[in-house]
C-alpha cells in the first residue's frame, strides 16, 4: 500500500519478477514512455524530477505515462520536496528481461 507523503500519495511500485512480458512489452510501444526510459538510462539515479523530461505531452498525459512505466517494473519513484524524482530500475529489469532494454536504448537506424 502506498504511503502518504506530504501533499499526495506515495507512488505505487511494481517489481519487474511480477510483471510479464505482455506488460513489459506494452509499457514500451510507447515513443513517449521509450523517450522517459532512455533520458531516465542517461541519468544518474534520482537525479530526474517529473517535469525535467522533454516530451511532447501535458502534465496528465505524462503522470500516465510514468503510471504505465511503475507498473511494468520499469521506474521507481519517490517525492523529495515538492518534486518526485525517478529511476530507471535497469538492473532488476534486467534480471527479469535479459536484453530487453538493452534493445529499446540501442539508437534506433536511420533509414
């Protein structure tokens, strides 16, 4: 169960040994969520607030996005102050997936 934290509730988490690879390959069809993961795999842990990221939605849009991202086991997330920071949980995500975001951060070949 989350905790409340301030203001709001404590984000929800789900870790990747529970998350099959229906879910995990959903959360990342997504160019926007594929965005978050690859600026969140070029940043130091913890170091990312919510609103830091550069993508093409509105504030609702991207709490679903991040909302996708928990429950695929992809992103951990925690309230410091006012702002929510993230991780990208490469390592466990990788144990349960081998390779699999290995793939999705490869740079993608022009054409």
């Amino acid at each position: 169960m989350a905790q409340r934290t301030g203001h709001r509730t404590a984000p929800e988490h789900t870790h990747p040994d529970d998350v099959s690879v229906q879910t995990a390959l959903a959360a990342l069809a997504d160019p926007v969520r594929i965005s978050l993961v690859r600026e969140l795999a070029g940043s130091a842990e913890w170091s990312r607030s919510c609103g830091s990221f550069d993508v093409p939605v509105g504030k609702a849009a991207l709490s679903h996005h991040f909302m996708v991202l928990r429950g695929a086991g992809l992103v951990e997330q925690r309230d410091e102050g006012p702002r929510r920071v993230n991780r990208l949980r490469r390592a466990e995500f990788e144990a349960r997936f081998p390779g699999l975001l290995d793939l999705v951060l490869r740079d993608e070949p022009t054409v």
